[in-house]
C-alpha cells in the first residue's frame, strides 16, 4: 500500500469520536419527571466511520477467501492446506485487526470492536474450509464468486440450493428488519439514557465490576439486579448492532437470518437460550469452525464443552481487541499511565463461558428432576426465561464488566439517541 494510500485511510479516521461533543437539539421538560433535560442526536460522524471501516474489512476478508478456496478449498485433506491453514491464514487473521487500528489510529471502541470482524469471518471459515464442515458446503463451494461472497460479511446470508445463490429478500421481510431495527435503537438509546447517570451501576453493587472472585457477594440483592441491567444492555446494544449488519445485505437485496431471536423473553432451557436464539451468527462461527470439526475426533458432549472453551478463549481475543492500548497511550518509559488505558483481566471471560458449558452440561440431569419438570411444565416462557437469566447473573460481570469499567457503553453512548437531565 503506497504512503498516499495509507494517509488517505488515515484522514478518513482522523475524528477519533470519544468525545462526546454533541449540542443538544431539544431542551425542556419530560411528563411526571421533575427538572430539565436535553435532547442529543446519534453522532453521524461515528457511523460513517464504523460504514467504511467494514467496508475496508470486507475487502481483505475477499481477498483471503480467495487464497483458501484455491489453496485450501481445491486441495481439502491435503498436507499443503493444513500448513497453508494452521501455518499462514489463521495467524495472520489473528494479526490484521491489531494491524489495522494501529495503521488507522481507531480509538472509539464501537469500531475496535468491529476489528475483529475480520478475524471472526477469517479464521472461523478457515477451519470450515479444511474439516469440510462450512452450512451450504455444496453451494457456497460451486465456485470462487460465491466462495468470495460468503466471506465478504459477517451477517449469516441465506443461500437458495437450487439456484446456487444468496436468497434475495422480500419488500415485507425488509420492512420488518428496518421497523426491529429502529425499534431496538430506540430502546437501546432509553437504557443507556436512563444508566448513565450511575455509571451504568444503579446499585450499590458489594463487588467491583473487574473483581474475578468467588464469594456470597455475587448472590446479593444488589449485585444481581446491576447484572440483569447489564443483561438488558448488552443484549439491546448487541441487537441494535449485529442486526445493522445483516440489514446492510438487505439493502443491497440478500435475506439474512435472525441474530438474537428474543433470547431474554422466549427461552426455555439453557441449550435453547444459548444455541438457538442468542447470538445466532458467532453460534454458526462456532459450530461449523469449533464444534463440528471436533465432533468427527471425539463425542458430542466433549465438543460442546470444548466450544465453550474456544468460545470464552473467541471471547477474550475480542475484548483485547476492543481494549486494545495503542502506541500513543504509552509514555517513553513503556508504562500505560493516560486516562483511556484500561488492563482487562484475561481469563474472566473465559471463566464465564465454561461456567455456561458447565450449566448446559447439567441441564439433562437437573432438568429430569420432578419440581424442575413441574415448574416447567405450569410456568408460562417469559418466567422460565428469567429463572434461566437468574442462572448467569452471579457471574456475569466476568463477562460484561469490562465493557462497563472499559468504557465501551460511554463511547457507544455518542452514536446513540441520549436524554441527560441539565
């Protein structure tokens, strides 16, 4: 890439959007609410930033399909894919997110997150590639066009068998994917107006956010409803924005699946919450790149657990991704000592994913129980959902603590609606 390629890049990025700087377009008073408040419109700026930074990902992640379909694809099972795989792909996949947001200064953690976009679509798909395990083998593979086309997006496309091509999507199927959209922005933007006047801990939480530890704090009243707070978020900012994703491919006409199909409301066991509605597109990740690929050495449940290991370990690659401290936060003797360094802790994340192994590797024995069978059968599904919320509350701060201490929901925040009380 030549110097005036590069500085070009890196004059589309020169906003770093972790100020928020907006002026307010409404002021005046709220119904049954005392006092003034101030209306702020998402910033622009981070969007279009965060528009083209996936585009830029979008074109490496082509290029890389094409050396895996002629390198990997058209040689399977061979020694030569394996190295070209596990030896080159896979590594420098790992490597290009770091790259990019040292090269492109990103600092807004919205869009360090979506480095991993490339990482995620690269190294996942790499593995499907080799072991053969990739949805739609037959049509995805037919050619290099589709090959490309199934790798320039994270969303999880449709794919028709019969014409060997991505499924276009219908005026109505549209329509509803804008109205969610909007729907879930909106409420994202009112829970995020409505925490950050407390740091996003309305309670007086016993346990630090970023402590990794076992005790009886993680039972208290407190603790838990700061963590069904944080469930709400996450799941409100993660549909709001995984889902913008798919709707960029409606746009241009393809269908695309559902990412979160109402995982907080319609859930009835673990297994359900976790395989079939939370987080639908890194599931596909992990099952045809984890999963499946591990299933034809060993047995079901061993492949389950150990994808919830690679998930966890998935999951602590993406947080260092988002926390990433880059050159200019350092000072000349190496120490990280600016306002905006943040040390997430490895290993917490990871922790939480086995603790969820752990509880859908029980749900068989436990879920055969008489007063579970009982509750199960009486309670109506939004109750059983919010028992099975209650499962994960103790530790969930191992998994979103650090978005909260780390400052992604304060940096998410600007490219949201935000009422703030004057």
């Amino acid at each position: 890439m030549t110097q005036a390629a590069v500085a070009y890049l890196q004059s589309l990025f020169e906003e770093k959007v972790i100020v928020d700087d907006r002026t307010p377009v409404w002021r005046g008073q709220l119904p049954l609410v005392t006092g003034e408040f101030e209306l702020y419109i998402p910033n622009a700026e981070g969007w279009r930033q965060l528009a083209i930074f996936v585009v830029l990902q979008s074109i490496i992640q082509v290029t890389f399909a094409a050396i895996i379909y002629i390198g990997i694809v058209q040689k399977r099972e061979t020694t030569s894919s394996y190295l070209i795989g596990w030896g080159l792909i896979m590594p420098i996949s790992l490597y290009v997110p770091f790259y990019l947001l040292d090269l492109l200064d990103i600092r807004n953690k919205v869009m360090t997150l979506s480095a991993t976009t490339v990482m995620t679509v690269v190294f996942f798909r790499c593995v499907e590639a080799m072991y053969g395990t990739s949805p739609y083998n037959a049509v995805m593979e037919s050619s290099l066009w589709n090959y490309c086309g199934y790798y320039s997006s994270v969303a999880p496309f449709l794919w028709d068998t019969k014409t060997k091509r991505r499924k276009q999507i219908t005026i109505r199927n549209f329509v509803t994917s804008l109205v969610d959209i909007l729907l879930h922005f909106l409420a994202v933007s009112v829970v995020v107006s409505l925490l950050q006047p407390y740091r996003f801990k309305p309670f007086d939480d016993p346990m630090h956010l970023t402590e990794f530890r076992i005790s009886w704090d993680l039972l208290s009243k407190e603790h838990l409803l700061n963590s069904y707070c944080h469930a709400v978020l996450t799941y409100l900012t993660l549909k709001a924005g995984f889902e913008a994703t798919g709707f960029a491919e409606n746009i241009k006409g393809f269908a695309t699946d559902t990412i979160f199909d109402h995982p907080l409301f319609k859930s009835r066991s673990p297994t359900e919450f976790w395989t079939q509605r939370w987080n639908l597109m890194i599931q596909r990740f992990l099952k045809s790149g984890v999963f499946l690929p591990v299933k034809k050495y060993f047995n079901g449940k061993i492949a389950m657990f150990l994808t919830f290991v690679v998930s966890g370990l998935y999951h602590e690659y993406v947080w260092l991704a988002i926390f990433y401290n880059q050159k200019y936060l350092y000072d000349e003797n190496g120490g990280c000592t600016n306002r905006e360094c943040y040390l997430n802790e490895f290993g917490r994340v990871t922790a939480f994913f086995i603790y969820v192994g752990i509880i859908m590797l029980l749900e068989r024995p436990f879920g055969s129980l008489p007063p579970v069978q009982w509750l199960s059968k009486r309670l109506p599904t939004p109750i059983v959902s919010q028992f099975l919320i209650l499962l994960h509350l103790p530790v969930a701060q191992w998994y979103i603590g650090d978005w909260v201490e780390g400052g992604y929901f304060d940096d998410f925040s600007i490219m949201t609606f935000l009422v703030r009380k004057v």
